[in-house]
C-alpha cells in the first residue's frame, strides 16, 4: 500500500505499461502494470519518472506519457472527484477510475465525502465483475485479470461463484453499503439497494437458515428506499426487485412450520402487489428480461397468496369435494406428505401418499369432475414450481410429477389451467428460462400420459384452451399478465 503521507502520486493510465530498472526503453522490465495502478513519484529523469510501487514492493522507471501525476491535497479533491465521474460510466476503464476515486477518498477531507464517491466506486467494480464473468475463456482476458488485480489492491473484493457451469464474479457491496449510510441522492440509494440485492449474486451454497435471513435483510435495505421522486425506469426496477425478493420469502415463510399462514400471506400479497405495480409502459429493452425473471418467480409462489384450506382435527391443511380430497401430514424431518383420500379412505388408509421436502400448496387442489384425477402445485424451490397429477389407473392410483422445463431446476414454473370435459385432455400454462429465454406457453395435455397434443404463447391462439381455461385460474395466474 502507498504511503498515507504521500501528497504526489502517479496514476497509470495505460494497460501493458513497463516499469524498467533504468530511464531507457531498453532497460530490463522490473513489471508489467495496468490502468489504475498508483505509484510513489520519487523523482524525474528526461521522459522517465523516478517511482515505487508500493504494491509489488519494486522501484523503477515509467514513461512519464504512461501516467498522470496527481496531488493528494484537500484542494484537489474537486479534480479527482470530476475525472471520478467522468469514468464512473466509461466502460473498459473501471480500474482506472477505482484509481481515482481511491486517490479522491484519501485527497478529500472527511466532512466532505459523501455517498457520490462510494456510488461510483461500487458502480465501477460491479461492472468490472460484469464484464469478467462474461469474458471467460474469451481474448482479452488477461487484460481483465490484471485490471481485478488492481482493483483488489484498492480493498475491492469480488465473491465468485459457479453457477450453470460457469464462473461468475459479484463485487461484494461494500461500497454500495456505505452509499446507504452516507448522505446520498435517492437515485444513488436505490442503485446501491439494487446492487446489494441481486439474485444471481446470492450465494447458491447458503442453507435454509442462512437465505432466510439473507431475504429478510434484501426486503428491509429495498424497502428504506424513498420512491416517490425516482425516475420511472429505477422505480421499476425497484418494483421488479422487491417482487423477486417478496416471492423468496414467501417460500422461505411456508418452509418454516413456526411461522403463521397469514404471514405467508401477507409475504406472497406483497410480491403480487409489487409485480403489479410495474409500469410496463416504461419498462425499458434491457429491463423485459428482468420482468420475465419477476413474473417467474412470483408465479412460482403466488398460491402462497391464496386462503388457508379447510383443516381437520389435527391441523392438517385439506381441500376437499363430494370424491376426493387432499390432507396433509408431517413424514421424515422435513418432509411433508401428501395423502389422496375419499369418504372411505382417511389419512391412515389413504388411496395414495406421496411425501416431499417442497412446499405443498393445499390451496391447489384441484380434481376433475369424473373424481379420477387431481392435480396440485408443489414448490421444492424458491423459484421451481411442479405440478402433481394424481390418477387413478387400473392398477390403483399414482402420481407424475410435471416439471416446467426438461432442464435442470432454475426458474421455471407449471400449473393447472383447467379440466377439458371428457377427462381425457387437462390444460396448463408454464413459465420457464430455457436456455437463457425466457418462454410462456399454454398447452393442451393428455390426461393419462401428460403428454402435451397442443400448446401456443396466448390462449386465444389455442381454441380448446381459450374455451376451456379455468375461471378460478384466470383470476389468479400471473401467467395472463
């Protein structure tokens, strides 16, 4: 690290730039810096500067073209600060501008910082970890290795995390977290709530404990945003945020039998009202990737919304008509079991069970008029709903699970959309990411096998379902957003 009584310094501003062991072009190279680098001017000799690089322990000789001098004094903090935001927004130059906000944090006195130099220095490095994540493998790359390197001299550290085979870099936050703390702008607040809150950067390896108390931190540092004078586009956003997080939580909710069915309610309720909140008539290109990613997320969780299902005298949740209905009870550690019953079969001679760690949302419930079949909606993630389909065959009845993609469980949902009478054709509508898109589809099945005859992406392109679609599901489905 630098010297703290230093008041000049040299900032590289070229990538590839040699320090040498003497002032000539031809001296041996001591090393090879990077944008961003700062270094101890310790005299000038012709074109070279005499310098120490703190860093690597090493003195030297740089081009003095290479870099730029720059004072450390109070009255330069004003200059530092304007080249800070000028490449607060000049992609391909974050490690230079850490450089500098670093030298304008040290430069300006402290009643004079603010959020503005914390709001550009995280802006920076979480666009440096943007662009390394997608650079892997891809030329260029060393470049981006060096310009992480400099970063990290600066106190700025990335978390990296293996996520669909591939490595991805988050900044860890701190700069936006002091953002919160210091006086700062309400558009400079709700970029660093933003940033702390994102979901691709939440660690896949937390447990159970650890992402509850994660999304419970994420609702309160979104919700200590002041909206009312925000741009339409970062109220969006905002919007779509809080719903991806409120939908989480509901999850989180219904997984712990200590907390309340109202209070999943009430955390469901919120992801919807958010989601519905979203002015689509601002929501920007960049953004319709983002509302796909909500709209998932809060459809994989909005039955969390709906009213507790009729109990029994255990306590068991149960949805029941003339035939058939469905109880719930608690298996293994954990695990919740669901049991098919009838007039004549209770919870100890059920028709069939089946046990899961997912939530089972009992509300669900759904089963077709000839009492053969019964599908409900069981979520073994916070972003991955199933749909179970209960039937009866010749030899008894089973269950086959319906999943909303063929890939692995990332975000995705499926559900019941109607009975088609006859018993032979059921309807669905399922949301998922394949592939990095984002498909809505609504479909026509075969009951006995759950094999899809028909789908489309509207249901008024698909005439057997826009006639037989479910009143109930209409009224409640995100998918007709």
């Amino acid at each position: 690290m630098i010297a703290a009584s230093l008041l000049m310094i040299a900032i590289v501003t070229q990538d590839q730039s040699s320090l040498r062991s003497a002032p000539r072009d031809s001296a041996p190279q001591q090393a090879v810096l990077a944008q961003g680098d700062s270094l101890e001017i310790r005299g000038q000799k012709g074109d070279y500067l005499q310098v120490y690089d703190h860093r690597r322990e090493r003195a030297g000789f740089i081009r003095a073209t290479q870099v730029r001098s720059q004072s450390l004094k109070p009255e330069a903090a004003p200059e530092l600060l304007s080249v800070v935001r000028f490449l607060r927004d000049t992609p391909g130059s974050e490690s230079l501008g850490i450089g500098y906000a670093a030298a304008y944090l040290r430069a300006a006195p402290a009643e004079a910082i603010n959020g503005e130099a914390f709001d550009a220095l995280g802006t920076m490095a979480e666009r440096l970890a943007r662009r390394a994540s997608a650079r892997q493998g891809k030329p260029g790359g060393d470049g981006l290795a060096a310009h992480l390197e400099v970063a990290a001299s600066y106190g700025v550290e990335m978390l990296s995390f293996e996520r669909e085979g591939q490595l991805q870099l988050c900044y860890n936050g701190d700069a936006h977290r002091r953002v919160l703390a210091l006086p700062a702008t309400d558009n400079q607040k709700a970029l660093a709530a933003l940033a702390l809150t994102r979901h691709d950067c939440m660690a896949p390896h937390l447990n159970p404990i650890e992402r509850f108390a994660q999304d419970n931190w994420r609702a309160d540092v979104l919700d200590r945003v002041e909206m009312r004078d925000l741009p339409e586009v970062l109220k969006n956003r905002l919007h779509l945020r809080k719903a991806g997080v409120w939908a989480s939580l509901a999850f989180q909710r219904a997984r712990r039998p200590e907390i309340a069915p109202a209070v999943v309610r009430t955390a469901a309720a919120r992801a919807l009202q958010e989601l519905a909140a979203v002015n689509k008539a601002e929501l920007t290109d960049t953004d319709a990737a983002t509302y796909g990613d909500a709209a998932i997320r809060v459809g994989a969780s909005r039955w969390g919304a709906e009213p507790a299902v009729a109990s029994d005298n255990s306590g068991n949740g149960m949805r029941s008509i003339t035939k058939l209905s469905v109880r719930l009870s608690t298996g293994q550690p954990g695990e919740t079991c669901v049991h098919v019953v009838d007039a004549r079969h209770d919870t100890q001679n059920p028709l069939f069970t089946r046990c899961t760690y997912g939530v089972v949302w009992a509300a669900s419930a759904t089963i077709n008029r000839q009492g053969t079949a019964l599908a409900l909606a069981v979520q073994p993630l916070a972003t991955w709903r199933e749909m179970w389909v209960f039937q009866q065959g010749p030899k008894g009845w089973g269950v086959d699970v319906v999943p909303p993609a063929l890939d692995n469980p990332s975000l995705g949902y499926v559900e019941f959309a109607g009975w088609v009478p006859g018993g032979t054709q059921m309807l669905a509508a399922r949301e998922a990411r394949v592939d990095g898109r984002y498909k809505t589809s609504f479909e026509v099945l075969r009951t006995a096998t759950l094999e899809v005859e028909k789908q489309a992406d509207q249901p008024k392109n698909l005439s057997t379902f826009y006639r037989w679609q479910d009143a109930v599901w209409k009224g409640q489905t995100v998918a007709l957003r």
